[in-house]
C-alpha cells in the first residue's frame, strides 16, 4: 500500500495548492484582523516573525548557505510543533503498544517525513497572505488559532490546533480546508498495520523519507 499523503477525494486540489503554506507551516506574510490575540496566537506570530526574519536575511539567500538556512527554519519550527504529540495521535492505539525505544524511532520517523516532504515547498513560497480570524479555546490547556490563506481569488482555512506543554504553546495538528493533517496519517497509517504489521510501516516511512531526502 502506497502513502498518499495529504490527499482528500473531496478537496484534494484545493488541499495540494495549500500545501506549499505548510512548508514549514508558518511561512507567511501575517495580517491580522480585528481580533483579540490570546496567548495561543501570539506563540504563533512569534514563531512566523523568525520565520520571516529568516527568510528575509539576504546572507543566508546565497548558495553556500541555503542549507545553513533550511536547518534554521526547520529548528523554529520544531520548537513550536510537538512531533511526538504529533507522531502520537497519528498512530492512535498502536502507540501504546510500542515499547520506549519503537517511540522514539517512530517520532524520528515522523518527524524527517514532515520537514523533508514540505523542505522544498519553502523555497518555492511566493508570499501568499495569511490572515488571522480568530483564537478558539477547545478544553483546558487546548486552543484553535484559526487562520485563512489567500491565494489569488481563494481563501482557504489553514487552523492551527496547540496545547500547552510545558508552560508553552506547541502545535499538535493543523487543518487545511478542513482537512485534519494528523487524523490524514491517522487513517492511512491504521490501513497499513491493519492490511500489513506496525513493521512494514515503519519500513514505508524510512523508504519514503530516504527517497525525498535523495538527490
């Protein structure tokens, strides 16, 4: 079984034009509307203003330091993103059926999938507008920082799910036109263990991360 990533029969054009804005997640221009900043929003507008910092240093724009350049973004963004929460909720039961170190391998896993699959999308990011709508309190120590991308004529919805770890606002999930990043992995990775074992999808996503990650 193949990994179709991020795919939606429903919208997955829509879902595929938005997948550039997720390169590294947060690689906007931010206007925000007239709306109350709580603490959820404002983690993420402080991770997008180094992003942007980043982006904008002429330096780091050379040749001989575009790699230099993607490690910096990809440190931001990982630590605003929780991985693990990541990694744990797209697995769902199986997690609780791995041992310490099958976790910490399948948080790697995970984790290299996402920065190699969308670390090329940053350099191709033209600019498109992201506007902030509104923060939304899901449940104690959860929040909803949703956003609305404009592209051309179209504004697609591209929400950011965080809860507090640590003392701090991490991201566990982001919606793209109401298309759920994790509950997408969720459903395709609980296909291959089902049609197939938890080993064979480990050994998918080491295949797929090595050939994004091939010249």
């Amino acid at each position: 079984m193949s990994l179709g990533w991020l795919k939606s029969p429903a919208r997955g054009v829509r879902v595929t034009k938005c997948i550039g804005l997720l390169a590294a997640v947060v690689l906007v221009v931010s206007t925000p509307l007239a709306v109350a900043g709580g603490s959820a929003t404002e983690a993420m507008k402080s991770t997008i203003d180094r992003v942007l910092e980043i982006l904008a240093d002429k330096e780091l724009k050379k040749p001989d330091r575009l790699e230099e350049r993607r490690r910096m973004l990809e440190k931001v963004v990982a630590e605003r993103f929780s991985y693990e929460e990541m990694a744990t909720r797209s697995l769902a039961a199986q997690w609780k059926a791995l041992n310490e170190n099958e976790r910490k391998e399948f948080v790697e896993l995970f984790q290299s999938l996402l920065t190699r699959t969308y670390a090329d999308k940053v350099e191709s990011y033209s600019g498109q507008p992201v506007q902030y709508v509104n923060e939304r309190l899901r449940e104690e120590g959860y929040a909803e920082v949703r956003t609305k991308v404009v592209s051309g004529k179209a504004e697609i919805p591209l929400d950011y799910r965080l809860t507090r770890l640590a003392g701090d606002w991490r991201v566990y999930d982001v919606v793209i036109d109401g298309v759920s990043l994790v509950s997408n992995y969720r459903g395709q990775f609980s296909k291959i263990i089902k049609s197939s074992s938890y080993a064979d999808l480990v050994e998918k996503l080491r295949k797929k991360s090595d050939k994004i990650a091939a010249p």
